[in-house]
C-alpha cells in the first residue's frame, strides 16, 4: 500500500447562497468519508461558477468565507485536505478554455441545469451559464481526479467531463485521468418541502422550501413542521407520497435506519410526530457543525491564511496538468 499512489478526490460547492441539508447530505456531508492518509482530497469553493448567474459582490465574497468555514466545520482538516477558493487557482479557467474547444454546442445544449436555470434566469442567459459544465470539467480533470463525490443532479455533468476526458486522450494519448462519479443511495437527492418534487436549491426565493445548515433549532422544525405532504396518514415511502417519501430520506440521511424501521416507529402515530422528530433530529445533527462553524468563521485572518496556503498546493498540482495539455494541444512556452 505505501509505494500504491494515493487515487485523488475532487468536489466542490458555488457559494451561490446559504447551503442546505441538500448540499449536506448530497455532498459536503460525504467529503470527510475519504481519510487523507488514502486520498488526496481537493475541495473547492466554486466561486467562478457562482457568477454563471447574478451575485451581490459583497454577499459572494462573505458566503465564501462562510463556505470555507462550513468544510472545516464538517471535519475537514485543512492541513490535511486542500480547501481552497476555485478564483485563487487560474489554471481552473485556463483549462476551461482548452476544453472549450472540445466541446461540442449540441453536448452543452443538452444540460437539463443549464435549461432549468436559464428558465429561472431568463433575462440572464449569459455564455458562462452555457459553458458552466465545461469549467467544471476543468476543475476535476486538473487534478486527475479518480473520484468526485455529488449529488444526483451534478451526475450528467460528470458524465460529460468524463466524455471530454475520453475524447482528449483519443486524440493526444492519455492525458487525464477519467474520473467516478460517488453518489450515494440515501440522500442523493433531497428534494424541496414546499414542492417535493423539485430539488431543494439553496438560491431557492422561497425560504418554506429549504433547510439550510445554518438554520437555528426553532426554524428548522418550524419548516419541516410546515413541510407539504398529503392528504393520507400513514408515515410510508410511494411514489404519490412525495412529501412524506423526501422526509423519510431526510430521517433516514441522519438516523441510519431504513424505510421499515421508520415505517414501524411511526405506525399508529400522526405526520405531525414524524415532522417533529425528522426536525430534531436534523437540529441535533447540525448543532455540533453550527458551533464550530461560529468559531472559524470569526477568525478572518486564519481562513485567509488557509486559503492562500491551499490555494498555493492546488495550484501547484494544477500547473503539471496544464503545462501537459499546452504541450499537447501545440501551445508554445518560452
Ligand atoms: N437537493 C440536493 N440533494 C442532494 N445533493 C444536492 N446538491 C445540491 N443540491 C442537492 C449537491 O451539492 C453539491 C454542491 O452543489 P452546487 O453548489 O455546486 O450547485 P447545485 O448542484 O446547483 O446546488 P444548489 O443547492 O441547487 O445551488 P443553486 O441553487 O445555486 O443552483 C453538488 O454535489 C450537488 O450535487
């Protein structure tokens, strides 16, 4: 094991608003599973990818901090892993232009994210929301990263990158390094509690339909009080129960247990006990993630410190691939 190469773990949340047990239980939650005695793990604050739709400049820049501060307070420990901001590293960008090239029109026209958000942005169509998949291609493909742990939703976009991948190493030989999806089973998708069958979005105008990770105690079991369902009684996972089905996964995200268990420990009793014990349980798990959070966060000058000394390591790893495929592609160095 000790001469084996450590395989490399990428993944990456926008600071694009407050995040939410979506991004927690699709993602960020899943980030600490990868020891860094075993992996390399690189963990971005998309930044760049936040501007794809409009931003206040003064909410980005204070949400990245917030983002940071949010990995380090889900145990991710930064002298361990590289947490670092995406701008901090212009490689990212760079690529993305190469890869621009590579991509065809017809590929990105088929994003469902882009046609969902250009239907949400519609005065806002810009190229960059076009191009978005392309730069997260880049992102992972300069790490030759092996695996990206994401939610369900970012799962077409991997499968583009690893079809840009596959087309650059037909043509120049292998370059990069075709990366894994890891989805989990439970908690891939959760979806919103105002209209279960939508995804839970953190840039979502409606705060009824998002839990957000920072929420306090009250507000989160007031929102999974308020949470839609249906108009049965029975705590049971179907297709026509979206509401209680999305609860479920949420109870079952932080207990363990599974759809029997939960079915047995609610029979006989109403949704309102359900939607209770779902939202202190959600309340207990983040508690502990709430107080460090605080801490990190109100130390301004060591997040800076952490984001300049990752960045520095990111940027190093992401300059052997770049000058790989500047070679290969016929650009000239002096
Ligand atoms: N509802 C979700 N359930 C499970 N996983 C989710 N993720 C997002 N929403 C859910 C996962 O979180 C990671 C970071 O997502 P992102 O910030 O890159 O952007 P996104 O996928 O577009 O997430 P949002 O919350 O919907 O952001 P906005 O509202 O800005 O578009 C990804 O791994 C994603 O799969």
């Amino acid at each position: 094991m000790e001469n084996e190469k450590k395989k490399n773990v990428f993944s990456g949340i926008q600071p694009s608003g407050n995040l939410t047990v979506g991004n927690y239980f699709g993602a960020l939650r899943n980030f600490s599973r990868y020891s860094p005695d075993e992996y390399t793990c690189l963990y971005c604050v998309v930044d760049q990818h936040a501007i794809t739709v409009r931003q206040d400049p003064a909410e980005l820049r204070r949400r990245t901090y917030e983002v940071l501060s949010l990995y380090m307070a889900c145990g991710l420990d930064p002298e361990q892993n590289i947490l670092y901001v995406q701008s901090h590293v212009p490689a990212h960008a760079q690529l993305a232009w190469v890869l621009d090239c590579y991509t065809m029109f017809g590929e990105l026209s088929r994003m469902t994210q882009f046609k969902d958000k250009s239907q949400k942005n519609a005065d806002n169509i810009n190229a960059g929301l076009f191009t978005y998949p392309v730069l997260m291609a880049a992102d992972i493909l300069l790490y030759q990263t092996d695996l990206v742990p994401i939610g369900d939703d970012q799962k077409q976009h991997l499968e583009l990158t690893r079809d840009i991948a596959n087309r650059f190493n037909t043509v120049y030989g292998p370059t990069f390094t075709v990366p894994e999806p890891v989805i989990r089973r439970t908690g891939a998708r959760i979806q919103s509690l105002a209209e279960p069958e939508k995804k839970m979005s953190k840039s979502d105008p409606n705060e009824n339909a998002v839990v957000r990770i920072l929420d306090d105690k009250d507000t989160i079991i007031r929102k999974f009080k308020r949470a839609v369902t249906d108009s049965d009684t029975v705590v049971r996972r179907a297709d026509d129960k979206p509401g209680i089905s999305n609860l479920m996964t949420i109870y079952s995200c932080v207990t363990g247990k599974g759809d029997g268990e939960i079915e047995a420990e609610f029979a006989g009793k109403g949704y309102g006990d359900f939607k209770l014990a779902v939202g202190e349980a959600v309340a207990a798990e983040l508690a502990p993630i709430q107080e460090r959070y605080k801490q990190y966060l109100s130390d301004k000058a060591y997040l800076e410190m952490i984001m300049k000394q990752n960045s520095e390591k990111a940027a190093y790893l992401a300059r052997k691939t770049l000058s790989k495929v500047y070679r290969k592609v016929g650009f000239t160095s002096v």
